[in-house]
C-alpha cells in the first residue's frame, strides 16, 4: 500500500474534488433529516485524507472539537491545508485498525467516507468506530460516484457521453496498453472493498445501526479539466488504489502509450472534458 505519499496525496486532493460549500450542504442535510440522535459534541473523520469534509464539521453547531485521523502523513500535510482558518480541528496520525485507537463512546459522530474501499482492514476499522460512538451516535458517509471513477473502473461511459472522440482515444489506449489488467473486472478490484459493495453496509446494519441513505438531499457538482491533466494528476501517480495493484512494468508501458499518442495529438492533450460528481448523504444510528 503506497499510503498516499508525496505526490499521491497531491492527487488525491484534486481528484476528489469537492466545493466547500458542497460539502457543508451535505453534513447539514444529513443531520437536519429529523432522524432520532444524540446531540454532537465530539466529531471526528476517521480516513480525513486530505481534509475536505473536516471544515464541513466544525461548523455543525454545538460542536465543540473535531478530530482528523488519518494513516498517512502526507494526507495529513493537505488537510492541514484545508483547515488552515478552522477553529477547534485536531489532526492525529493514526492507525484506527488498531484495536482502542478511538477511545471507546468517546465520539457523537464519525465521518467515514472513501477510506473502506482502499484497505483490507476496513472490517476492523467498522468495529473500532462502533465502539467510539457513544449511544445514538452517528456514523455519517456517502455514497458517491463520478464519471472519473467510472472510467478508472474500467467504464468510461460518463467521458464518453460527452462526445469527445479524443477522450474515448485516451481510455482506449490506456486500457489496451494495461493488457489482461486493463479489462473492467480487473480494475474494480481494490485492496479493500469494491466501490459501490454491500458488505461494509451489511457489517454496520449486523452491529445494530440503523441505516438510513437520504436519496433525497443528493448534491451534484462539476469540474473542468483537460486531457493531459488527468494524464499527469490521476494517472501517472496512480491517484486511485485499484491501479497500485498494476505491475510497475505494465503501468509504466501503458504510460509510455499515452504520453506517445499525446506527442502526436497535441491538440488532444488540451481539449477540456468535466467530470460529474454527485454525493448521497448515508446516515447509520448507534443502537
């Protein structure tokens, strides 16, 4: 596992690209559902990668301290970035598969979002974060999907809608130059689980949540982009966990296709293409 070193952790912050205000709209849609919880006092990201929902949970009124754990120390370099300004946020680097590593019903509220599909200890960290949360706490996520994730799942479907004939040549080449690895059932897997799967929702419904997705206060938003970009910022430093399992020597081929085929349509390279995101506020209820 690379923990999003160095420049992983760069393209991290901007690949997962979220505006602030999105992102307070979110946590405040979630917790104004009128579903049955404690007041939130304590509240902490476990997983806060590059700290983009950390802000967003400052401001949730009462809160009196937000904790961001996260594996990585250069995660941890961009969320202090994205919380320069923020009062009452406290950045802990922290293994927290490790058993006691939050303080048992020490926290009203986890945030747990884009963390289980990039470790094979996610069970352990379900269970760590149950036992954080006082009675009535709340375990907050979203289900959030984007054409780029699509696309480095092996289903550009989302680029292609877009008409553009020079982004379909990028994926094309890409996953052909990736061979057997390139195919999409090879690159939905992670080394935790795969996007979109049911068993972390089965794990929290067996511990005793209640679970509640809030289809209904879905937030879309959109970036603009060109081709070299995503070239340079997503795929060359593997932005995403399933491409770390690619052979070096395969990946770095692929590579070589793509930057041979940009040196010959340059014009490619600089058309612009968006990426469409959209996030669903997922709500769990400790019994």
């Amino acid at each position: 596992m690379t923990l999003f070193k160095g420049g992983i952790a760069e393209a991290y912050r901007d690949t997962r690209f979220l505006p602030s205000s999105t992102s307070r709209s979110l946590v405040s849609a979630a917790l104004s559902s009128g579903l049955d919880r404690r007041p939130i006092r304590i509240a902490a990201d476990v997983g806060c990668g590059s700290g983009r929902f950390l802000p967003a949970l400052a401001r949730i009124a009462g809160v009196a301290a937000v904790f961001g754990y996260d594996l990585s120390s250069d995660m941890l370099i961009q969320a202090r970035k994205a919380t320069a300004g923020s009062s009452g946020i406290s950045l802990v680097q922290a293994n927290c598969a490790i058993t006691r590593m939050l303080r048992p019903e020490s926290l009203d509220l986890i945030m747990l979002h884009w963390v289980l599909n990039t470790t094979n200890a996610w069970y352990e960290i379900v269970g760590n974060c149950t036992a954080a949360l006082r009675p009535g706490g709340v375990l907050l996520w979203f289900d959030e999907r984007g054409s780029l994730y699509q696309a480095i799942d092996g289903e550009p479907n989302g680029f292609w809608r877009q008409g553009c004939d020079f982004s379909r040549a990028l994926w094309d080449h890409f996953y052909k130059g990736l061979g057997p690895w390139g195919q999409g059932e090879s690159l939905r897997i992670r080394e935790g689980l795969p996007m979109g799967a049911e068993t972390s929702l089965n794990a929290i419904v067996n511990k005793g949540f209640k679970v509640t997705k809030l289809a209904a206060e879905k937030r879309s938003w959109s970036r603009f982009i060109t081709i070299e970009w995503l070239v340079r910022r997503v795929l060359e430093p593997r932005a995403f966990s399933n491409l770390w399992r690619i052979p070096e020597p395969i990946y770095e081929g692929a590579l070589k296709g793509l930057s041979d085929w940009m040196e010959t349509y340059p014009h490619a390279a600089r058309q612009s293409i968006r990426l469409d995101y959209n996030a669903t506020p997922v709500l769990a209820i400790k019994a």
